[in-house]
C-alpha cells in the first residue's frame, strides 16, 4: 500500500511541474508586440481652400514613418464633399505625391492615409479643400455660400422654417443653387437650379436638420458648401 501511496505522489509532482509556465517555449501574455500602424501624414499642396489653374493636378504630403520600420504605401482620396460619400477619384502610391486630371470648375476635397506592408492602416489626415477654375483665368467660379439664417445650431419652432444664403460671383454671372437638405448628414439633393437664396421648407419636431448649398454659374463653375444644421423644438 505504500508503495502505491508515493507512485501517486511522484505522478502528482510531476504533472504539476509538466503545467508550470517556466517550460521551454512557453509565452507570457504581452511578451509578443503588435506590429504597429504608421504615423499619420500631412497634406502640403494644395493648401486648403486653394485655387488651382493647372488641371492635371499634383498633389504632395509629407513622409509617414512606421515605427516597427515597414515599407509604406498612401492611399489617396478625393471627393466632391467635406464627409467624403461621393470619392470621385482614388489611388494607392508608394510616392508623396500623385498626378489627377481633374474638371474645371469644381470644389474639392481631399485627404491621405498611410498603410503599412503588413496591412496597418493610419487615420485619414484633416482633409483639405481647393477649387478648380473653369478655364484657367477666363472665368472665376463663384464664392463659396455663406449662411444667413437660420444661425447655425439654432433651435427653432413651427412647421416650416426659411432658408437664406448669400453667394457672389467677380464676373458678374447669373447664378444658380443646388439645395441638399434632410435630416441625415450628409443631407440629400432638395432642389435644384433655384434662381433664388431662398427657400421655404417644411420640417418636423424635434428633429435635427442639416443643409448646404453648391452655388452654380453660367460658365459651368461651381462651389460646394458645408454642411450647416439646425434643430425643432
């Protein structure tokens, strides 16, 4: 009986030292580091809100380092709008800049983000905005809309309220609006070639509306608007 006592006892010790974790091979938690996303880059040219003449457009950022030493790539994005649900051009490049052709007479925005050749990804830098001119000089593309009532962020009554902007163009062209408007953001076309800053709209309670306008002119430029909001009582 003995006997069997300590071959149970030495059975016992051995498979408690077999389930230690000093054994050869075996891995701590957090003794192995991710590989780690790159740095977010820097946009340089075109400056925000620039006006661009040449219409094959080179746009550059700055160097995105990757701390675990990594090749790096760029995406690259363009769009018509400041939220980016309409990219209207995009590339990935190993380089810091990039060639688009781009329309004439339109407003952009655009941004960069690094990826890393295991597959981590920056975010997106603060994107930027530049227009295009129609014709190199020939025609100026009207001002970008600005907000006239209601105020921003205004809380309101009623069911209807008044939309006002203003807009100007240095060549003196007619113009005309694109209205997008609803309660989603960024807000869907409402009305389109309104030949007035003007727009009397009907609304629900306690709802946040978001708005904007893209100005138009006779010589085919335009300028889109961001986004301004308000809110129902």
């Amino acid at each position: 009986m003995k006997s069997v006592k300590l071959y149970i006892a030495v059975i016992g010790i051995t498979l408690l030292f077999s389930c230690s974790g000093d054994d050869d091979g075996a891995v701590s938690p957090g003794s192995v580091s991710g590989n780690e996303a790159p740095v977010t880059p820097s946009l340089v040219f075109p400056i925000n809100n620039e006006t661009c003449t040449n219409f094959d457009l080179e746009l550059d950022w700055n160097i995105a380092t990757d701390p675990d030493g990594d090749v790096v790539s760029y995406v690259v994005e363009i769009a018509g709008d400041n939220n980016f649900n309409t990219v209207v051009f995009t590339t990935t490049t190993t380089s810091t800049q990039t060639i688009f052709t781009l329309e004439k007479g339109t407003t952009y925005y655009w941004r960069v983000k690094a990826r890393d050749s295991e597959g981590n990804e920056s975010a997106f830098s603060e994107p930027q905005s530049f227009v295009t001119e129609p014709d190199a000089g020939l025609n100026t593309i009207p001002t970008v809309a600005t907000l006239v009532s209601p105020s921003l962020g205004a809380t309101l009554s009623g069911s209807t309220v008044d939309l006002e902007w203003a807009a100007s163009d240095a060549d003196g062209d007619a113009l005309s609006y694109d209205l997008y408007f609803g309660d989603t953001n960024p807000p869907i076309l409402f009305a389109e070639n309104l030949d007035t800053n003007t727009i009397n709209v009907s609304v629900s309670p306690d709802t946040i509306y978001y708005w904007r306008v893209t100005v138009k002119d006779t010589n085919q430029g335009a300028t889109i608007g961001q986004v301004w909001n308000f809110r129902t009582e």
